[in-house]
C-alpha cells in the first residue's frame, strides 16, 4: 500500500517541521477560500444565476424574515415560496434536534435505572458494568451542550447559503453574513475532533474490557460485536513508531491539524453539492426556480445529523449495554445457553443450495404441463405498450403454448418508478406488472377454458441479463429445458433504450436454449405498425456498440459472482490488513452505514442498498464495509462470510463529514453519481435504501469496469443472491431461531412449501399496501402456484404478514383450520425501522428469520414490498407469483 502524506511526514524528520509551519496556515487560508468563495472581495450577483436561465429577480422584494447583512435584499433571485420553506424547514430541523438533545437526559437516567438493578443482581459483574458505561454517560453529558452550540453554527451556514444563492451583493458594503463562514466551519470542524477523541477513548476502554481475564462472561456479546472489524480514523492524529516523545506528540499535531482542514472541506463539500447539482443535471435546473428549497434542506439535515448523530450513538450504545446487563438480549446473543431440543435442529444450509431444489420444481412443473412436444411462443410486452396493442395481442393468440412476457421498459429511473405507496395511475408501475395483472385477471382469460388461456409472466428487473435469459427462464419452466421456443418482440418502438438488440442476444446465445426470432411479427399477426419492435442499425451509435461489446465479452454465463471478484476479494483482503496495522493507511474505503435515529428502511430497502452501495465499491476500487447498528449491530445477526465488511466501534465524527444521504433519493444518487465515483476523499460514507445498479452500469465512468466483469447480460442469474452470499452468512443466534422457527410451525423443509407475503401496511406508520379483503387473491395464487408445480395437496403454505387483524381474520379459515395455511407467532411481527425499541429488540431475531426462511420456499407469492422479493431473490426462487391488482402473474426474479 503506498504511504500517505501523512507517513511521509512521520518517516522524514527534516520535512516534518517545514510541513508543520504550512499545516499551521491550512485554517486560516480555507477561511479565506471560503470567503472569496462567497464573493466577499467585490459585488457578485446572485448564486440562483448560474442555474437559471432567467433568474426570477423582482425590485422591492423581500423575503419576510430572511436577514442578509451585505446582500441587496431588495432585489432577489428567488421566488418567495422555497425561501420560505428553507426558513421553516431549518426552524424545524433546528427544534427537533434540540428536542432530541434534551431527551439524552431522561434516557441516560432511564439507562443508570436499568444497569444499577442488573449490577445489585450480578455483584462479580458491577465494577465492569459501571466501567463500561461511565464513560458514555460522561461524554454524552458533556458533548451535549457543545452540540447545541455547534448547531448555531449549521444554522449560519443555511441561512448564509440562502442569502448568497438568493441575493446580489451590496455595492461596497463593509460586511457580509458570509464572512462569518470560515469562522463558522472551523467551529464545526473543532466539535467533530472533540467527538472523535471522546470516541476513540471509549473504544480504547472497551479493548481493555475484552481483554480483561476472568471478566469474560461479564462483557456481553453486543460489546463484542461493536468492537470487531476494521478500525478507521477520520483524522490523522498517530503516534509513529519507534519515536520519541516530542516526535509524537508533534506528528499527532500535524495529523490533528490536517484532520482540522480535512474537515473544513468535507463540510463545505456537504453544503455545496446539492445546489451544484443544479448545473450537472437537466432536470434538476429546469426545477431550480422552484425546488431550490430541497437542496438547502438536504445540506442542513446532513450537517445537523453529523452534529446529533455521534452523541446520539453513544445514548444508544448505553442504552443496549443496560439491556444486555439485564439480561434482555440473551435471544440474540452467540453466547446465550442451547435451548431445549436445539441439538435436533440441522445447520442452515447456504441459500446456493436451494438451486437443485428449483430445478426439481421445474421439471415437476414441465411434467404436470402434460406436454407431450415442446415448444411455445413468447410474446414480449413492455409496460409502455398500449392498451390497444394488448386487446389486439389477445384476440390473436391463445393457448398454454402462448407466453405473454411483461418487460420493464424505460430509462433507468424511469423503471424504478415513483411514488410507489401513494395510489393512482403512478403506483401501477411501481413493484407491479403494468399489463400482466390485467391479462391474467381479465374475464377474457379467466372465464377461457384451460386449453385457451395463455401464460403471463413479467420481469420485475432489468438491471442484469437480457429479457431473452429472463423470458426462458419462465418458458423452460412451464415447457421443459428441451422446448423449441419462437421470440415475438411487439414491445413500442424505442419503448426500451439501453436493452440490447435481440438478434445480438439471441445469436450470441443463451445457455441450453432453443430460441428462434421472428423477424416480422406485427406483419405475421396482422397488428397495427406502431406495435412493431424497436430496430436499431448497425451503426446506430454507441449505446448500441457498448450493447454488442458486452454481449461479446467472454465472462462465461454461468460464472459465480465470488469467481468474478476473486482479485477484489484480494484486494479487500490486503486492504484490511493495512487499516489493521494504520487506521490512518491510505486505503479507499466506501460504507453503507445505517445508524441509531437514521431512517434506514426495512429488510428490503436495506439489502437493495447495501447491493449497489457493495458493487459501486467493487466499480470504484474502494474497500467495502458496513456500519449498521440499527436497532442492533448486523453482526449479530448476518455474519462476514467471504467479505470482512465489519466497522470496528462504529464511525469516528470526522467521518460523517463525508456521510452521503440517498434515502428516498434516487434521481440526487444519478447525478452524484460521477462524483461519487471520483470522489476525492479515502473515506466514503453513503446511505441509500433502493437497487440502483442499472445506474451505476451505465455510468460512463463505471460501465468499462462493468463489462469486464460481465455484470450486464452476462451477469449470473441471481445476482442479488451472488452478492448476499459473498457478504453474509446467518449468524448462530439466526441459525437457532430459524429452526425454532421451523419446529413451531410443523416443519416446513426447504422447497417444500409455499410462501405467502401479505403487507398491509398497518403497523408503525409504514405506507398503505392491500386491505385485508385482498387476502383471498393471495390465497387464490397460492393455489394456482401448487398446481402449477404439481405439489400435493397436503403442501403447506407460510403466511408472513405484518397486520394482526389479517392473522385474527384468517383463523375462521378452512386451510388455517386443517393446519395447511401455518401463521407465525406474533413476535417477529415489527418493523425493524419503524417499530417501538422494545417490539424491535424483542422481535428482531424472528423478523430475520421469517425473511429468511420466506426466500426457502418452492414458490413465493409476493405484494407489494421488497420483504418478501428479496427473500425471494436471496432464495433463488424460480416460482415466484404477483398477486396485487387482482391477478397471479409468474414474476422472474432471475434479472437483478
């Protein structure tokens, strides 16, 4: 690994006091650069601008009670609305985290409560106890005030960044608000090194506890976890080696110094990127008149979380450690006592495993099909194509030998969809077939005999492989590995940029298939031309030349994703190692972090973003690690399996300086992206709840290393799986509770049942789903998936629901009756972001455990919820089944 500056500095004695000097000057020139950045050196005209192309500026308008010291405030850029709401919205921000700074109180009370009755209850164990906590208690009340008064300074910086963005300067005014940024920053930037030392003296503490002899069983396993993995530093305070006292002391100056700068710049960074993303995206500077106010209330609650967020941390960490004193995390601790009958519990087995079982699903399913000659026809829709289109579709073709296959079509975002939970024509592309539902459900279809119905299925991903691996997939299913299938492409002209040109795909050649391409369709099917393919020449441009050139890059199909990263498996290797020896080592690092307070999303939402943060970090060269402590640290559930993702003690405070927040963000997360991906700092910091990775394939700066790694077409079939499998492995605490899980519910062997998700959306302010009268639907698809794979009729169906009202209005029926439909307790019925501490820490083991054995099924029917799809996906189940909008579509999961 080559040496950073900073190493350099402590290896050459001679350079260290000349660097010293300079480093001295480093916050006094970024003050200065911050200032000749606002235009404190002569009259400049508003920031609004450089992102208008007519600026609203209006003479004698005045922006209530905004006040800008050196700025023209009657002559102002900016419409009066997202000025406003900047106001109100920082006022807010500012109350609610004052709000959270005053609850520290009565929780650390709460806390001394909790940890004095364990230690009266485990007198051997009281002195390590109180050692433990002291120090998070004494530094959450001293670090306390001090936030208070850091969030004067993350107030200043709003409102001067609103006054420059909004106002033209004064002519020869004598003072300007925005001369107090420097100042302001180096506040700032001062509270996080008080932070981060506090910090590293707790985790240095915590060290000395895990090596005490003798206290073993008094440190409970929630402590051991925090105190596993990478160490990181955000500053380069170090000691070198072999130094004297002087010597050291004057490095770890110089580091401090360094940090100091460091941190000058990541909060500036955090303060001016989202307002320059106004001029790196179109569609953000059309919306710049009006939606300024998003990008100011984005840079605040970054800065504001950085200033909470640490000592919030430490409330929460003495929180669970007087818990764990108690006695209260015994169900989700490796260390806790066998439970009766846990020695008659099998291994879980890892979900790669499950492939042969898919397959035997498969040739079950081909052989109840009766088909004495294989071969069919598949019809590709897109979620654009008309309605006409797809009534003239129906009156032509019939049959079981007739394969409807829904495509998602669109550019990258456009595919993701948008407001997904809000109702109306916009949800209906959202986690949802567009026409499949309506085929499947249609009377047309539903009252045809069998001998006339066609098959309908839909690809719910268009990240990896081509529609034509996604379409066979589903048609060797239901026709058998040997069929003879012919490929109808009717999806609208140019419906679907970026999907490459199916005679490419299918002259390049998808494994064991027999596919043929009609070349006419529309002509042969006598259908109106609009419904005709989209067709691309030979030389139609590079969109297509990069399509052909992955489609030609030899990474074979079937190649696992660990065999692909096994040289960046190398490198994470080599690069832990380093920060082993140097927390300071120059070494890239990218962490999906999640935590305490943060917004984080659920199972789904968690994995989704931890997948394209994990592969953004193999695109980038950067060492991947996660920093989730939210409610408890993942290792405690989902342990390191190929990949060594563990964060030892958590973030320092410096290193939330370059924390970049994409929750429900997903067009900010695609015009960061080239940013992200040269990002200049070693310490990267990202939070994003949504599978962004066509975005991230597509990228210009990431797409080469995409291809070579063949992650496009050529990418293995449950890449989503590929990567879970890399990453994790179920902790033994999980293994334990999925098999208690198991024996509760009569068994449930692997691949040997159904699984039903039903989210309704009534717990803990979760976003509506389906009403409980939509329950028969889902009851429907089940059945139509058993007979579909020809499974007996005694197979047992797994209801996994978030409403208990579902579970009361479910026990009058006939299969929860005879014991076929099996409903789990309801103690793993939370939400693991949204519910109560303590239905979140009771019930966190057995919500990881019914996600897990969800994705353990022979076939899955789905809502509307990346719950049970990514269990689904992580599972590697082929039969997977669609039941909102009234239909029971076939849904590959196969694509990621």
């Amino acid at each position: 690994w080559p040496k950073s500056e900073r190493s350099r500095v402590a290896m050459h004695v001679d350079a260290r006091q000349k660097m010293l000097r300079m480093v001295s000057l480093l916050p006094i020139l970024s003050g200065l650069c911050l200032l000749l950045a606002s235009g404190a050196t002569g009259a400049e005209p508003c920031g609004a601008q450089a992102h208008l192309d007519e600026p609203a500026a209006a003479e004698g308008r005045r922006h209530g009670t905004l006040q800008c010291p050196g700025y023209a405030e009657e002559r102002s850029c900016c419409n009066d609305y997202p000025v406003q709401k900047v106001q109100a919205n920082l006022q807010a921000i500012l109350n609610h985290e004052r709000e959270h700074i005053a609850l520290f109180g009565p929780a650390l009370q709460q806390v001394e409560a909790t940890a004095l009755g364990a230690a009266g209850s485990a007198e051997h164990c009281g002195s390590i106890y109180e050692s433990m906590l002291q120090p998070r208690l004494s530094m959450v009340r001293e670090l306390s005030g001090a936030a208070l008064a850091a969030m004067e300074s993350v107030e200043h910086l709003v409102v001067s960044g609103l006054c420059a963005y909004c106002l033209p300067e004064e002519e020869e005014a004598s003072f300007r608000i925005s001369q107090e940024d420097g100042p302001a920053v180096r506040r700032l930037s001062s509270f996080y090194l008080t932070v981060q030392d506090a910090q590293q003296a707790i985790w240095d503490a915590d060290v000395e506890h895990l090596a005490l002899k003798g206290g073993e069983g008094c440190v409970p396993a929630y402590l051991e976890e925090l105190a596993s993995g990478a160490p990181l530093s955000g500053s380069g305070a170090r000691a070198a080696e072999g130094k004297g006292a002087e010597g050291a002391d004057a490095d770890a100056d110089a580091g401090r110094r360094l940090a100091f700068v460091g941190g000058v710049e990541a909060l500036s960074r955090l303060r001016q990127w989202p307002l320059a993303r106004r001029g790196l995206s179109t569609a953000f500077r059309a919306e710049a008149a009006d939606h300024f106010d998003e990008d100011f209330v984005e840079a605040m609650q970054r800065m504001a979380a950085s200033v909470v967020g640490p000592i919030a941390r430490l409330v929460h960490q003495a929180m669970m450690l007087a818990l764990a004193f108690a006695g209260k995390l015994e169900r989700v601790s490796s260390k806790a006592a066998p439970d009766a009958g846990e020695a008659s519990i099998p291994e879980l087995e890892p979900t790669s495993s499950l492939s042969a079982l898919a397959a035997h699903a498969a040739e079950d399913a081909s052989d109840a099909s009766g088909a004495s000659h294989r071969f069919g026809m598949i019809v590709l829709i897109s979620n654009q194509t008309s309605s006409e289109d797809i009534q003239g579709l129906l009156e032509r073709l019939r049959g079981p030998r007739t394969l409807f296959f829904e495509d998602v079509c669109g550019d990258a975002l456009e595919a993701l969809g948008y407001g997904c939970h809000n109702g109306g024509e916009q949800q209906r592309r959202c986690l949802a077939p567009g026409h499949a539902a309506l085929i499947d459900g249609s009377a047309a279809v539903a009252e045809a005999p069998a001998a006339a119905r066609p098959l309908v299925a839909w690809r719910r991903h268009a990240s990896t492989r081509s529609v034509v691996h996604s379409a066979w997939s589903i048609a060797s299913s239901y026709w058998g590995e040997d069929s003879a299938v012919w490929l109808a492409d009717l999806r609208p002209e140019g419906a679907c940029p970026g999907v490459p040109l199916l005679a490419d795909v299918v002259s390049t050649g998808v494994p064991g298939a027999k596919i043929e391409l009609v070349r006419r369709p529309a002509e042969m099917l006598g259908l109106p031309r609009r419904a005709q393919a989209p067709r691309r020449p030979d030389d139609d441009g590079e969109g297509a030349a990069q399509d052909r050139a992955d489609l030609a890059q030899g990474t074979p199909f079937d190649r696992p994703l660990a065999a692909r990263l096994a040289e960046y498996a190398d490198f994470h290797r080599r690069g832990l190692a380093a920060l082993a020896k140097d927390p300071e080592a120059d070494v890239p690092v990218l962490i999906w972090s999640c935590q305490p307070y943060q917004q984080c999303g659920g199972h789904g939402d968690r994995f989704n973003g931890i997948v394209t943060a994990f592969l953004l970090a193999v695109l980038t060269r950067r060492v991947f690690l996660l920093d989730s402590e939210s409610p408890l640290p993942l290792q405690m559930f989902l342990a390191p399996r190929l990949i060594d993702w563990r964060v030892r003690g958590g973030l320092p405070a410096m290193a939330l300086l370059r924390h970049h927040t994409y929750h429900d963000k997903r067009r900010q997360f695609e015009a960061d992206l080239g940013r992200l991906a040269e990002y200049p700092e070693r310490i990267l910091v990202l939070n994003l709840n949504y599978r962004m990775l066509r975005i991230l394939f597509e990228a210009p700066a990431l797409r080469p290393e995409a291809v070579s790694l063949g992650l496009l077409t050529r990418a293995p079939p449950f890449l989503a799986a590929e990567v879970f499998d890399m990453l994790f492995t179920p902790a033994r605490a999980l293994r334990r509770e999925v098999g208690l899980f198991r024996q509760a519910l009569g068994g449930l062997p692997d691949g040997r049942f159904i699984a039903i998700h039903f989210r309704t959306g009534d717990i803990s302010w979760d976003p509506a789903r389906h009403s409980t009268s939509d329950f028969s639907v889902f009851l429907r698809c089940a059945q139509k998936a058993e007979t579909e794979l020809g499974l007996p009729p005694e197979t047992p169906w797994l209801l996994a629901t978030d409403s208990a009202s579902v579970v009361e209005a479910s026990a009058a029926l006939p299969e929860v009756q005879s014991g076929k439909l099996r409903v789990p307790g309801n103690t793993g019925r939370i939400h693991i972001d949204r519910s109560g501490m303590n239905e979140v820490l009771d019930g966190a083991m057995a919500n990881y455990a019914e996600w897990l054995l969800f994705g353990r099924a022979a076939a899955v029917v789905l809502s509307r919820s990346f719950f049970g799809e990514t269990a689904a996906e992580v599972g590697r189940v082929r039969f997977a089944y669609f039941a909102p909008g009234g239909g029971c579509v076939r849904t590959d999961l196969s694509s990621s």
